[in-house]
C-alpha cells in the first residue's frame, strides 16, 4: 500500500491529525527551516557547526581485512562536502568475530594508516567546500555485533521470540562473564587505534540487537551482566571506563542508544502485513519496553541508564528504536518492505510519531546532554521541516538523516541554503539499500549497499549484480 501521496505540507499536515501522530509538528517557513538547522550545537567542550547530522550509514563495502574500500572512500567524501556538522562514521567491529557481515569495516594494527588517511581526506574535503573542519565532529561507531555477528553468533541471553526469529536453537550456549570482559578490551584497544587514526570522539553502539543492546535487555542472564539493570549496563560502563584509561581525557565519549526493543514481528500469510509474536504479559525481556504491554515504551529504566552514561562521561547521544532484524519498522519507518518482509503494520506516520515522541521526552529530561533525532527520511523532502520545529521546541539538539543521506548526500546544503529540499533526490524508502544490505551471494561474501535509485554511477550495476546473483540461488530449503 501506498501511504506517501501527499503533495504539500498541508496535506500532509492533515494525514498528520487523522492518524494521531501528534508528536509531529513542521516549521512552514523555509528561512526559519534554515535559521533553526543552522544553529551551532554545544557539545561538551565542543561547538558543531550547523544541527543536522548523518546517521551512521554502513556501506558493506570494506576490503575481507576490514579496511576502507574504493566505495567507503566515495561514500564519506560525499558526505565531507554535504555540509552536515555531525558525521557519525559507521559501525566499526572491534574484533573480527564481531563483524555483522563479511564485509564490515574493522579496525586493526595492520590496517589503521587506511583509516587515517580517510579521515584526513575527510577533513580535507569538507575545509575546501565550507572553509573550516574546526566545527565538523565525527564520532566513529564502535561495535561487536553479538547474536548477528557471522559466521559465528555469540549471544548474551535466551529470548525464545528472538531465537525463533534468528534461527538460534534453545541449546545454543550464551557468550560467558570471562569473554565479555575479553570484548571489553577489544573496545579499548580498538579506541586506541581510532584515536591513532586521528578520530577525536568515540561512539559505543548500543542499539540494533547488537551485543551492547542485548545486554541491557538481558532481564533473565544470570551472572554479573544479566538480571538488575546496574548489571546490564555493567559491560557499558566497563567499556567507557577502559577506553578512557585507554585514551585520556581529550577524546569525546558518544552513543548511539537503542530506547525501545519491541518484540519481533512475523508476517501474515494472508495479507502479508507484520504482526507481533505471541508474546506473554509481564514480558520479561527487553529494553525500554512496557512488561504489560510491549508494544509501547517505558523509559523508566532508560532515563536511569542515561543518567549512569552522563556519570560516566557520554556528552553525545544518538536515539534510536527497535531492531532490523526483527522489527524494522520500529527502527526505519518505510513504504516498502525489503524482499520477503513484512508490510508496515501501522501507517508510516505512527512510526515517525513514536521516533519524535519518545527522543522528545529524553532531551527534555535530560536537556545538558545534547542529542540526535531518528526517524527523519519517511517524511522525505518535509523532514526539514519536521526537524526544524523539533528543534525549536527544544525535543531534539541534533536531526539526524540515515537513508536519506545514501540518496541525497548533499541535504545538508540545500537545507542551509535553500530551507527546502529537492523532491527529485530524496529518498522514498523503498528499501533498495536494505535488499543489497541483505544478499549474500558474492564472490567477498556481502554486496556492498547504497542508493540505487538515487546513484545510480555508484550503486546502479551493483543492484543488477545482485538481482542476478538472487535469482541464480538454489532454492532455500524448507525449515
């Protein structure tokens, strides 16, 4: 179903009170749009130049060794010259047993002159466009990508919803207390060589069902990480403390949260539109979640957990929602299902309503801790407008654009110069970088993703490659 047929903000305005997304609000005026999008951010002691960031958007696309390649290279200086002042480079495993696909960046000794020389070209690529790189902050995403790490999950606990979904057997063993406290150290140690690379802020991803997020929904893990939450955010907070050991007191400490787990959806046969596992009531899993009635939020425990990130010295968080490889539509409201998925379960709106509601309610507990806005690119060119009143009203320091960047890296400019954006360029959500993010049927193991529709030069032929390599697949096997 098409649910985006709007052809001005009114419109969509309208679609807005008739859906009871009311937590979503625009800024008509185009110069306020730029006045409010160009407004400097303070960050710890730190001031980003403008208030709009790209997300942390992973390519796919590194060398089997985890170096940058050819179209991670392309990818960032698209972005160095967009114009966004929060560049938040993409999710970087700190181990090689920790990477979410064969072809996730990892940093290592032998391959961190190849980071430094991209982050130096970025930096050179957004002084020659905007004149300055002093107001330009880049947090580089750290991650161990636990039960989706391949080819070898590693997960923190059994949820018998999220096992089904995986494919994770209820005998499978969960990773122990001695070998966290060894990924621990790998976080630091990579730290280091971010540092070395000449990266100055340090993000932790915790979100996404990734290790990092599975532990603090880890409710039933006995030991000293499971249970209580001051034992699930323990792995956290030992991970802050040893990269601080690690790096001193100059680097900035980020993280990109996950506030609100959900529960899996499955498909519909019938109709094909997404429904919920059969969940029990209290559910006893997750973060961010209501035990008596999952489908919505508490933040009881999340605003705790912040409070704990603030102590232990985070000046930057990202929010973010739910997990693509059981919910997407939480994270990513969409038009499109990737193939085989699910149609949205509820209209778009109500997605991007719960993205502004819940950031909302976090920066204005926490209003000294700047932080990043999700859920942007289903409004597509309208999302300036969203943000720009999101700003204003003090619900978010920071709009962050993910998707929509991949198509159209150059925003950023358009919205400081123009208060508007191009209708042509704008992502549509139609998932095309999720189907290459998916396919595996490469000779490295992993198509690289990005915008086909929308860049074509650089993502055209790879859509092809990757439509014909899926159709040669043998047949999967029935479970």
């Amino acid at each position: 179903m098409k649910h985006f047929t709007y052809r001005s903000l009114d419109e969509l305005q309208r679609a807005v009170e008739t859906t009871g997304a009311g937590s979503v609000r625009f800024e008509a005026d185009r110069n306020q749009v730029s006045r409010l999008l160009g407004r400097k951010v303070a960050v710890g002691g730190f001031t980003a130049g403008n208030s709009l960031a790209i997300h942390p958007m992973e390519g796919c696309d590194s060398t089997p060794d985890g170096r940058p390649d050819e179209l991670t290279w392309r990818r960032y200086l698209r972005f160095a010259r967009g114009g966004a002042k929060l560049l938040w480079f993409e999710a970087t495993a700190v181990r090689h047993d920790g990477r979410a696909n064969a072809r996730q960046l990892w940093i290592t000794r032998d391959n961190v002159d190849d980071y430094a020389r991209l982050v130096e070209a970025i930096l050179r690529e957004h002084r020659a466009r905007w004149g300055s790189a002093d107001d330009l902050l880049m947090p580089v995403q750290l991650t161990h990508s636990g039960r989706y790490a391949v080819p070898v999950k590693q997960i923190a606990y059994h949820n018998p919803f999220i096992d089904r979904k995986s494919g994770t057997p209820a005998e499978f063993p969960v990773i122990g207390d001695d070998e966290l406290e060894r990924v621990e150290d790998a976080y630091a140690a990579a730290a280091r060589l971010a540092v070395q690379a000449g990266f100055r802020a340090i993000d932790l991803k915790v979100t996404h069902g990734y290790l990092l997020s599975e532990l603090t929904g880890a409710k039933t893990r006995e030991g000293r990480y499971g249970g209580p939450l001051e034992n699930r955010l323990r792995m956290i907070g030992n991970v802050l403390g040893k990269i601080r050991a690690e790096v001193g007191s100059g680097v900035m400490l980020c993280m990109r949260l996950g506030c609100f787990d959900g529960v899996p959806y499955g498909k519909d046969p019938q109709t094909n539109v997404g429904v919920p596992c059969d969940y029990p009531t209290p559910y006893p899993y997750g973060f961010g979640v209501d035990p008596n009635d999952p489908l919505r939020e508490d933040l009881t425990e999340v605003k705790q957990a912040i409070a704990r990130f603030r102590e232990w010295g985070i000046e930057l968080l990202n929010v973010s929602l739910g997990c693509p490889y059981y919910n997407p539509h939480i994270g990513r409201p969409f038009e499109k299902p990737d193939d085989g998925n699910y149609e949205p379960p509820e209209h778009p709106l109500l997605g991007v309503d719960r993205h502004f509601r819940i950031a909302g309610e976090l920066q204005r507990a926490f209003p000294d801790l700047p932080m990043v806005g999700t859920g942007y690119s289903w409004l597509q060119k309208y999302c300036l407008n969203a943000g720009a009143k999101n700003a204003a009203e003090g619900n978010i320091r920071f709009v962050g654009i993910g998707r929509g960047a991949l198509a159209y890296p150059d925003f950023a400019a358009d919205a400081l110069e123009k208060g508007e954006l191009d209708e042509r360029a704008v992502c549509k959500t139609l998932t095309f970088c999720t189907f290459l993010m998916r396919q595996k049927n490469h000779p490295l193991g992993q198509f690289p993703t990005g915008c086909p529709p929308f860049d074509k030069e650089g993502y055209g032929e790879i859509m092809k490659e990757a439509r014909a390599a899926q159709r040669a697949a043998p047949p999967a096997r029935p479970a």
